[in-house]
C-alpha cells in the first residue's frame, strides 16, 4: 500500500486556513488576464476546462476514443492532423549567420563606415604621385575582425556547451492501443503519442502530453517545476466542476507534459500534445528575438553620445580647416578627426572584457551562454529568484515532531517511524524524511522489537493510512495522516504514559496548536495509536479493518519543511552587502514562502499573491515591487510579468529559476540565470548557466561582472574624454595654424599604439570600493566626464602650441613638422600617463596601482612615442627629432597636468559623488 504525500496534504484543510501574511487590497479596477491559462488559445482553454469538469465517459467521447485505445486508422489521421508530440524551439542560427551578427554593434558599424570613406579618401582619391595608401583601412579592419572574431567564438562555444537538450527522461512511454482489435499496451517514442491516445503511468514515468485521468491508484505527481510547490499532488479521476482557468494547474484530474509520478499509477487519455499542450504553449511564447537588456540600452546611449559629438565635431572641424585652407587637406583631415574621436578598440576591449569574465566564470563552474549578460550580471540590483530548489534543499524534511502540548517527543517520531517503516506500499517524500529523523538506530531497534500484522491502505478519502504492528504481547495500530481526520478518530490524548480524555475545548487548543505550525509553513500530519490487548496465538492471522480505526489515542504531530540550503542564508546576506535586493517570486503558498524568507535572512513584510496583481498595470505592479519581498502563488505569466515591471521601474533584474514555470521570466530578465539539472526550456532561456545550484557563485559572479564593467568602462571614459580633448584642441589650432596641428597617419599611428595598450584594461585590477554597487552603463555620467575632464588636455595642448610657436619658432607651414612632433609627443605621452590618475578614484601609485600588464603596456607606449621622431619610421610619416631642450618644457608639462587633473578628480566626485 503506498502512502501519498498530497493525500495528507494538509494544505488543502488547515493549513490554507491559517491566517496568512497581511496581503495589499487590489487597487486598479482595470482587469488584466494574468492567470495560469494565459498565452493558451480560446480552444485549448476551453479544451481544458471541458477535460477537468466532465466526468471521464464524457471526456473519452469527446475525444472520439475508447479505454481501449485508438485504431491504426485513427493513430495515422491523427498523426497528420496534429503531427509529431515536439515542442517547438528555438534552433540556433547557422554559424556563418552567427558570425555575421556580431558586426551590428554601433560602434563597429562606424568602423566600418570609416573604412569606406578611408577607402575614398586614402585610394580613390590618392595623389597619383604618393599612390593608394591603405594602411588606415587595414589597420581598422583588422580591429573589426578581431573583435567579431572574439565574440563570436566565445558566444559560439559557450552555446554549444550548454545545449544539452534532454527535456524528458524516458524516451518512450506506455500506451494502449487497439491492435486487431485487441487493446495492447506497449512501449512507443513520446514523438509517437496523438491526442486520444491512453497512457499507463506508473511510479518514475514523465507525462510526454497534457492528459485527463481515467483511472488512480494512489497516484500523486510532482509538479514543482510548473507550479513551484515542493511536495506532489494526489491526483482523482472525479470531474472538477469549479476549476477555472485561472488555477488550471490545480486541476486534481488532469496531468500536464514535463511532470513526472512520485507514486502509484494511473491511465489517462491524451489531450494535448506538442505545441498544443500547456508546456508548448509556454515554450511557443518564448521563441523569437529576446527582449532588450540593460546592457543593449546601455551601449546603445554610450556609443549615441559618442555619435551625437563625432556629428558635431567633424563638420566643424571640415568647415574651419576648409575655410583656412584647401578642402581636399580639410576632407583628409575631417575623417581623421572621426577616427579620433572614435574609440576604435571598445568593440575589441569589451569583448576581451567579457570573454576574461566568462572564462573566470568557467573556473566556478558556471557557464556563460550570452557574454553580454555577464556585464549585466554586474549591473544587476534586484536578483528575483524562485524558492523550490534554489533556496531550498528541494527535498522534504521532518522539521518538528511534537507531542501533544508542542514539546519535541521521541515518542511521537518513533510511532511515526513504525507506520513508515512497516506500510508495504511504496514510500513517499515524508515516508523518507520520517525514517531519516529516526536514524538507523532506531530502525534496528523497531525491526527487534515489532512485527508487521496488518495494515489499512491509504485512500484519498480518508486520507490516512494505518499499519498494525506486535511485539508478543499486544497489537497497536499506529495511524499517521492527516490532522482532522485522525484527530477525528480520537477520544484520548497521551500525556507521557498517561491517557487522557479529548474535550471539545482540548481539541480547540491542539487545533491551534497545528495552525501555528502551518503559520510557520510547515506542514502537519498526526500520529495516534490503539492497543488492542487481546491477541490470539502465535501464528493467528489476525485481520484488522477500518472499522478498528477509532477510539484510538492521540500521540503528536509530525511537521514538514522544504529546508532552506544551508549557504543559501550567508549568499543573501553577500548578495544584499554588495548592494542588490533580493526578492521571491514562487508558485508555493504564502505561508510557506513566509517561513522559507524569514529561514534565509529575508524581511518578508508584507507578501503578496498572484490573484491581486492581476488588476494592476505595469507601472502600478512596478510600484508594489519596490515595497515587495516576496511573492507567492504565482503563475509563470505572472513571474514574467513582475520581472518586467520592475525592469520598467528602471531596474536591472536577474532571475533565477530551474523548472518549466520560471522559463519566461528567465527570457523576460536582462540576465536569466538556470543550472544544468533544469528543465530544457529553462536552460535554452537562461544566459548564464549553473553546474552547482549555489547562490554563493552567483555573487562571484556580479563581482566579475562589475570588474569586467569598471574595466570597459575605464577604457570608454578615458579615451572618450582624451579624444574629446585632442578634438577640441584641434579645433582650435585648426583656427589658428596656417598648417594642420597633426598629419593624419599620425594620428592614426597614436590612437592605434594607445588602444593596444588600452587591451590590457581586461587584466586591470580593481579598487575594492568600486565593487559594492551595481553598476549600469550610463550615457548621462559619460557626457559630464567627457566635458569636464576632457578640456583639461586642451588647456597643456595649447601651451605646447604656445611653446611650439613661440619658443621654438615653429610658426610657418616650413616648420609645420616641428609643431606637429612636439605636439605628438606631448599629446600621446598626456594621453598615456593620464590613465593610472583617471583609472582609479585613489591617488595613483601610492593608494592604488595598475596591474602589471598596465604598467608595462602604458609604459611602453609612452617610450615609444619619445622616440618615434627619432628614428626612420617616424621621419617616414612626417616627424622631425625635437631639440633636448623641449624635454624639460615636456615634464613641466606633464607635471602640471597630473595636478590639475588630479585636484579635478576630487572636485568632480565631491560634487557628483561618483567616478569611472
């Protein structure tokens, strides 16, 4: 006889009954349909509904089939009709259309739109005496290429190691059908089942469609993944008439694809299958192109406030050098300042960025499928989680087990371990966690000292079950189940060795007693007892009835948890210290939700459930989420949707989440995060991936995942604001030279040498403060850094034109190669040395020091532009040798420089309290 755990689901009585949480009033009238059932066609709902509340004659007419089966005929016209039981999905794209995706980044669409017009300007348009010149256009390409190159392969590899597509466990399933007419069972692929067909299920099979029950027997299903609650549900065949669409998934008659059976059996016939059942449904929603995430809306305002000053600057800088000098000069020079004023690198850096993330990442076992999501893993400041199995240990344990004045009692674990021990059905979760409390001493001790005599089989309607035991003497009937229906059997209590009579007023205080438990999530099922002295001789098969079920003794309660995770409790309280809130969103109750919160470190406050959220607009459910730890009883709809008003309400949201109900969440999030024993559909919405279901690696990995954003955004922000200021110092030596301040290829040759060193910002270490806080891409914070910091430059750039023209006389076109190298030097050696005082809030090399692949690269770039006048290659693109005495002009510059900025960087972050 196996003993269900939903038929003492004690949910159902008591436990729902408890007083919950206080909830929030609805507050918008206008109805929204977020249930259970949206997404679900008017046909399948009412396909659905019709199931669950006819009775099952009504059900197989409906479907035009028999308990025996389908025919061939009716199997083939079917199979047409509906085609293969397969879940659409969606199918990666080729490779080479893969590849190709990676090129529709703005700023590499820049890139490549100054390759063309370095194409017209440096080969069409050639000096038919110097010849095409294509260094700029292969110099550019290759940083394209690199990049596209990079993130291809990592985004490409990483999507290969996570597909491991096995969305049911068994591949073939049971099922009836009529063979010459004669109904025969046998094993088919799941790809094989139609509507109308009948399954036979029994313990451990998955449910390859959406079914109606024809027959139980003691037949319960997990259904977590849909629903979120932690233990299984009894399943009936009796129609449900007063289900409604909204709570489908309740529906005690019917069985949905991707659940699996705990216990007993059962034959059902198929309603659904393929795209038509309620998991294709789902899965259909989620394919196609995916929402926008934080960091999609974040490059975009970065690299458009970058265009908007490249729109500006390189008309004025065209115009002026036009007007002051010859067009052709001016043209050259207009799309060198473009590419000045590009940072060329940042498709190549931020790949590098995110490629270093994932593989550190990979090192904590966690795959990254989509690298994007790694920045917006660091940007994230609310992580939405579901509970079963990502808090808690999805598993049930034996939480309490008291007598009947609340005290803990052996007594009442031992009777309890003698029913779990002795039935002779198949054991369910609270069987097991029964026995596990009780130890394997005790079990040797009962296996001594008891014999099994009989037993009483649960059934769902009276929702109990009894096993009658000896020890030589006597026989006791020992009775678990649930509490009304035991304590219904009672007319004593034990006290000690002392048996006392129940009063209706005793009874209204152990009644209290087990609301308190279920106020506290746990739930209760009860343990009496009943000696029955005389037994006949050794050897006598005495038989016992329910009829001996009464005036039987109460014993205890035996309450059942869900157990938090031991880690998951110190991983919040991480999570929360480096600024992100972390909230619930779970199919469970809310009694339950409350208990496994407040177990885990949460201020639960005041929760709220999906029936009154489905009245409210996005903005209005943003606002409730603000104020809202937890939610409970909500459908996979609804999680979406709640992830997506807190997304509206300016929020970077991580979801994490393993089963079928989360799936469009996970998709709906700027970072969907899953582990590798989820469900497929959950995985193939995930971006990032989790071998262990540890929340403690996810705080690694919004630590990567702000380094990796500190660091690109190191390089954006510094170049963005040195190009800035060069630009604005071109500005004004183009309005007042005679010649331009800086040949081309030269400027070319200085942006390619500074962005080389640039890729070694990846590596760069990070000051400890700047981890604390997500961190979201904002356009706003790069202009004010642009404008404030990046004029700095232009202030020593225009005494070094002073210097240039005054004192070492290069004051006309002959001389204009002397300007334009003393200029060189001085702008790329500033450009250079700036980075350790803007890369760090701290003072740079005492309080905070570059790594050593920073130090090197920047140190080499600053050697080689004090030497590049000097030598062949440099006199080849235009430049002279400087006299020594420019030297000491140069490092009074530069001193002064690291001053100014340096007393700049205070001022800036006294007044805007914020940096890189």
């Amino acid at each position: 006889m196996r003993f269900p755990t939903s038929g003492f689901d004690e949910a159902t009585t008591s436990f729902e009954a408890a007083t919950p949480p206080p909830t929030r009033p609805t507050r918008n009238p206008r109805r929204f349909t977020e249930t259970a059932g949206k997404g679900l066609s008017a046909a399948q709902q009412e396909l659905l509904l019709l199931a669950t509340h006819r009775e099952t004659e009504a059900t197989i007419l409906a479907q035009q089939s028999t308990l025996n089966g389908l025919t061939p005929d009716q199997v083939r016209e079917r199979t047409d009709r509906f085609g293969a039981n397969e879940i659409g999905r969606d199918k990666p794209a080729p490779a080479i259309v893969q590849f190709l995706k990676t090129f529709l980044n703005p700023f590499i669409l820049i890139l490549l739109f100054l390759v063309g017009v370095m194409w017209v300007t440096d080969v069409w348009m050639a000096d038919p005496a110097d010849g095409p010149d294509y260094t700029g256009m292969i110099t550019v390409s290759i940083m394209v290429l690199v990049s596209a190159v990079l993130r291809f392969w990592q985004e490409y590899r990483s999507a290969k190691s996570a597909q491991k597509l096995s969305a049911m466990v068994r591949t073939t399933t049971a099922v009836t059908r009529l063979v010459d007419g004669t109904a025969v069972t046998r094993e088919l692929p799941i790809t094989d089942v139609v509507p109308g067909d009948v399954l036979q299920f029994a313990a451990g099979d998955m449910l390859p469609a959406d079914v109606r029950f024809l027959r139980t027997k003691d037949l319960q299903l997990n259904q977590a993944m849909l629903t979120g609650e932690a233990l299984p549900a009894e399943k009936t065949i009796e129609a449900a008439r007063k289900v409604q669409i909204a709570d489908i998934l309740d529906a005690p008659n019917l069985g949905f694809m991707g659940t699996s059976v705990v216990s007993g059996s059962g034959t059902a016939i198929v309603i659904g299958t393929g795209d038509n059942s309620y998991f294709g449904t789902m899965a259909r929603t989620l394919v196609g192109a995916r929402p926008e995430t934080a960091f999609d809306v974040g490059i975009r305002r970065v690299s458009f406030t970058l265009i908007r000053f490249m729109l500006i600057m390189v008309p004025v800088v065209f115009i002026i050098n036009g007007l002051t000098k010859d067009w052709t000069t001016a043209l050259l020079f207009g799309v060198t300042t473009a590419v000045g004023l590009t940072p060329e690198m940042l498709p190549l850096i931020v790949t590098a960025n995110l490629a270093k993330g994932a593989q550190h990442m990979a090192k904590h076992k966690v795959i990254v499928k989509r690298l994007n999501s790694i920045q917006n893993l660091g940007a994230m400041d609310i992580l939405a989680t579901d509970k079963t199995g990502t808090l808690t240990e999805d598993r049930i344990v034996l939480e309490r087990h008291l007598d009947v004045d609340g005290r803990s009692s052996e007594s009442t674990l031992g009777y309890g371990a003698i029913n779990a021990h002795f039935q002779t059905g198949l054991r369910n979760l609270l069987d097991g966690a029964v026995l596990t409390a009780a130890g394997e001493d005790e079990l040797d001790r009962i296996t001594a000292e008891y014999t099994y005599v009989d037993e009483m089989p649960f059934d769902f309607v009276r929702r109990r079950m009894s096993v009658v035991v000896g020890d030589g003497f006597t026989h006791t009937i020992i009775t678990k189940g649930a509490v009304e229906e035991v304590m219904g059997l009672c007319t004593t209590e034990l006290h000690g060795m002392e048996q006392r009579p129940l009063s209706a007023m005793r009874l209204m205080e152990l009644e209290d007693l087990v609301a308190e438990q279920n106020a506290l999530g746990l739930r209760v099922l009860a343990v009496a007892i009943k000696t029955i002295d005389e037994v006949g001789p050794e050897g006598d098969e005495t038989e016992y009835t329910l009829a001996d079920e009464q005036n039987m003794t109460l014993v205890g309660f035996l309450a059942f948890l869900d157990p938090p995770k031991a880690s998951a409790a110190e991983a919040i309280r991480q999570i929360q210290a480096h600024g992100t809130t972390v909230k619930v969103i779970t199919g469970d109750n809310a009694l339950v939700a409350a208990t496994v919160g407040r177990e885990v470190g949460l201020d639960v406050g005041t929760i709220v459930t999906g029936p009154e959220i489905e009245n409210l607009s996005l903005v209005e459910l943003g606002e409730l989420a603000e104020t809202t730890t937890i939610f409970a009883k909500i459908t996979p709809t609804q999680k979406a949707r709640i992830v997506e008003a807190m997304r509206t309400h300016g929020h970077t949201v991580g979801f994490l989440g393993d089963g079928i109900n989360d799936a469009p969440a996970l998709r709906t999030a700027d970072v969907g995060i899953s582990v590798d024993t989820a469900v497929d559909i959950a995985k193939e919405s995930a971006d990032i991936i989790l071998l262990e279901k540890d929340l403690t690696v996810l705080e690694q990995g919004m630590i990567e995942g702000r380094r990796t954003f500190i660091n690109t955004m190191k390089y954006i922000s510094m170049t963005a604001s040195s190009n800035f200021g060069n630009m604005f110092s071109v500005l004004v030596a183009s309005a007042l030279l005679p010649f331009i301040p800086m040949i081309p290829i030269v400027v070319l040759v200085q942006n390619l040498t500074y962005d080389l060193s640039m890729l070694t910002l990846p590596w760069d270490k990070v000051d400890p403060e700047d981890l604390k806080k997500p961190r979201a891409w904002e356009s706003k914070s790069l202009s004010r850094f642009m404008i404030r910091i990046g004029p700095l430059s232009s202030i020593f750039d225009i005494t070094t034109f002073a210097l240039m023209w005054f004192v070492f006389a290069a004051n006309t076109p002959e001389h204009a190669a002397l300007f334009q190298s003393g200029w060189f030097i001085e702008s790329i050696i500033s450009q250079t040395l700036i980075v350790h005082l803007l890369r760090t809030r701290k003072l740079p090399f005492i309080q905070s020091r570059a790594s050593i692949s920073v130090l090197l690269a920047t140190g080499a770039v600053c050697v080689f532009g004090l030497v590049l006048p000097f030598i062949g290659w440099g006199q080849s693109l235009g430049l002279v040798p400087l006299p020594w005495t420019y030297f000491p002009w140069l490092i009074a510059t530069l001193g002064a420089y690291c001053v100014v900025v340096q007393l700049a960087k205070r001022r800036f972050i006294a007044r805007f309290n914020s940096w890189i």
